[in-house]
C-alpha cells in the first residue's frame, strides 16, 4: 500500500484533470541505484492503484515492490519543493538526493 498525505492528495487536486492521476515508477538510474520516476498520466493495464481525495495515484506493477509501505507527500519550498516518497525501505541514498537502494 502506498499512503498519501494530507498535503500529497492538496496538490493532486490542483493538478489533475478527469481521469488522470500521479504515475509513480521505479527506474535503475543514479548513484545508488534505483530512482524514482513521477509523471501525470492516466492508468495503465497492471498499474496498482490508490485513490485519494485528490485524485489517483498508479504505480507500475513492477515497482510496486519497491513502493510498498511507502507515503507520499508534497512539500513546498523555496528550493527543491515537489512530490516525495517516503520509503521505510530505503537503505541510503545518494548525496544528492535523487536515487536510493533498497535493504537486501
């Protein structure tokens, strides 16, 4: 399961349009090896979704793994505000913040 904050399902109200929702995806990609990938779109065979009061959120079947447990939030800020994904499996992640590894 994947929750959405308060402050995630604001801001999906904001932008969604009928139909669409946030895709969540996890890629190889970056310095430590997996990252995450955020776009709107609308749902695709095999994607799990997770209705909020803001909208959907789908995530790809073969990431679902990596997302379980996970909470979505959105923060606004000055510098670097944006989407989140707060994942307790997260093992460490790269300096910069943009891609992750799991715990074995």
């Amino acid at each position: 399961m994947v929750k959405v904050s308060q402050s995630a399902a604001r801001r999906l109200a904001e932008l969604l349009a009928g139909g669409e929702g946030l895709r969540i995806a996890v890629e190889r990609g970056g310095c430590a090896g997996l990252r995450y990938v955020m776009s709107l779109g609308f749902r695709r065979d095999g994607d799990v979704v997770f209705v909020c009061e803001g909208g959907c959120v789908f995530v790809e079947q073969g990431s679902f793994s990596y997302l379980d447990g996970s909470t979505l939030d959105y923060e606004d800020r000055l510098s670097g505000g944006g989407f989140r994904v707060r994942n307790p499996m997260v093992a460490r992640s790269c300096g910069c913040g943009t891609s992750f590894e799991v715990s074995p």
